[in-house]
C-alpha cells in the first residue's frame, strides 16, 4: 500500500529526475527498486539508475552492473531503449528552456 506521504514525495523526486537532476534520477531508480512509494518495476528501476550512471553518478553506475545480471537480457536492453529515448526526448526540449 502507497501512503500519501509516499505520493508526494515520489512526485517531487519525479519532477527533479524529469528535470534531469542526477541525484533525483538515482532516488528514483532506488525507489522503483525497491518499490518505495511506487509499483516495484526493475526495468523503470535499470531506466533510472542508468540515466543517473550516464551523469556521473557512480553508485548508480555499480548498481546498474549488479541489476543487469539479475535481469533478463532483454529487459535490460528494453530499460536501455526507454533511457536512450528519455535522453533524446530530454535534449530536445531542454533546448527550449535555455
């Protein structure tokens, strides 16, 4: 069961990791891990923390290794493609915001 408390917070972590901040893309991958405040999702979970490796963030970088050889191959590749397109989704209209 998802408390409202937990609502909240994950909706603020969302927006940052929209946003692209990477320490809001590393809470969020853990929370889909985890199933903190959201459905447990391991392929959301690899999208998140993947993205977050990408900008730097090493932890996310050494959970993402040991999360691809947990998961299937091809829901790894699946979380990989869902990152890419957030990128370039997210190149695109940041462009707009400078």
């Amino acid at each position: 069961m998802v408390r409202s408390k937990d609502t909240e917070t994950i909706a603020w972590i969302k927006k940052g990791a929209q946003q692209g901040n990477v320490l809001a893309q590393f809470n969020l991958g853990g929370a889909y891990l985890k199933g903190n405040g959201v459905s447990r999702d391991t392929i959301e979970a690899y999208k998140w923390l993947f993205l977050a490796a990408d900008n730097g963030h090493n932890d996310a970088r050494a959970i993402c290794n040991a999360l691809a050889k947990k998961m299937d191959a091809g829901a790894v590749v699946k979380a990989q493609e869902l990152a890419n397109n957030w990128q370039v989704d997210f190149s695109k209209t940041s462009k707009w915001r400078r």
